[in-house]
C-alpha cells in the first residue's frame, strides 16, 4: 500500500488559517470543531501532494483532475449540502447553526452521482438559450456565480473556486 504523503503541524495551521480567512470573507464557516476541522485540512493537503489538487478527504478521488473537478474542495455540492443539512459532505463548512453552537453536523448522504452516471451536463447549456451577448456567460459550479466575459477569472470572486471549474452556460 503506498504511504500517504507527510503533511506538518505548520503546513495544517497556515492551511486552516487560510481557509478561516477565505471561509469568513465569503460568508461561509468551517467547522467550530478544530480537531476535525484540522483532520480534514490535512487530508486536503496531503491530497494536493498526491494528485496537485486539494480532493475533498471524504471521497475516493480519481487521480484525473478532470474526473475530479466536482469534487475539488470546495467541491460543487458543498452549498446544496449546507442548504439541505447544515453541513457539507465531509463537515468542513458548516452553517450558521452549526458554528454557533446551536446545532451539530450529522452525517449526510452522499450527493455526488456514481462516475458512470456523473455528467456536466447540468452545467454545460451552451445550445440551451441562443445568445447574441457579446461574451460568453460562465457560471462557478460551486456558487452558481456568473461572469460575462471571454475567459473565467483566475479565482471565484465569492467562493475562491479555481477558474478552470468554470462552465459555459451560454
């Protein structure tokens, strides 16, 4: 079996610390539970060494970032998770209740299609609507944020997703 790859204390906190920044600036929380939330951080980065993306800890990632994307933390289900259960799959981001210690994060269904069934389609609709706009609309598939403009931005304005994640919508 091969070794997962060496993930430090500091490597943890400066990550965690990271993420707190980019979680809070977005309107969104990580976990209150710092054991846990330290936990799936270093899964997050000892994926990143593994296969050059931080994988959501919870699920088998493929190795193909491209088989992958949905999955890439913060992965396309995390707001629907949050609006429907409190949390996301793996815990990480957690809502209001939950880090105001009103409520705790219970385990949740898995919301991401079986590989033979996962599809972009919900996200690829270029022949949906005819277009005459001067640019291309594109949509985050983590937020649902749209941009008109010929290119994605590097990173989400809202939610810090990788521009290649970015879908046309038409």
């Amino acid at each position: 079996m091969k070794k997962l790859p060496d993930v430090s204390e500091d490597e943890i906190s400066a990550r965690a610390a990271r993420l707190q920044d980019e979680a809070e600036h977005s309107g969104y929380h990580l976990n209150p539970d710092v054991s846990v939330t330290r936990h799936l951080v270093r899964g997050l980065i000892a994926n990143e060494k593994r296969y050059g993306y931080q994988a959501c800890p919870c699920r088998c990632a493929g190795g193909r970032k491209e088989d992958d994307l949905d999955i890439i933390c913060p992965c396309n289900y995390r707001d629907p998770d949050l609006a429907e259960y409190g949390a996301c799959y793996c815990a990480l981001y957690v809502s209001d209740r939950i880090a105001g210690g009103l409520a705790e994060a219970a385990p949740i269904p898995e919301r991401r299609p079986p590989g033979s069934e996962r599809s972009e389609s919900i996200y690829r609709q270029e022949n949906a609507v005819p277009s005459a706009l001067p640019y291309p609309v594109l949509r985050c598939p983590v937020c649902g944020y749209l941009c008109a403009r010929d290119a994605p931005p590097e990173h989400c304005p809202i939610c810090h997703a990788m521009g290649e994640r970015f879908r046309k919508l038409f």
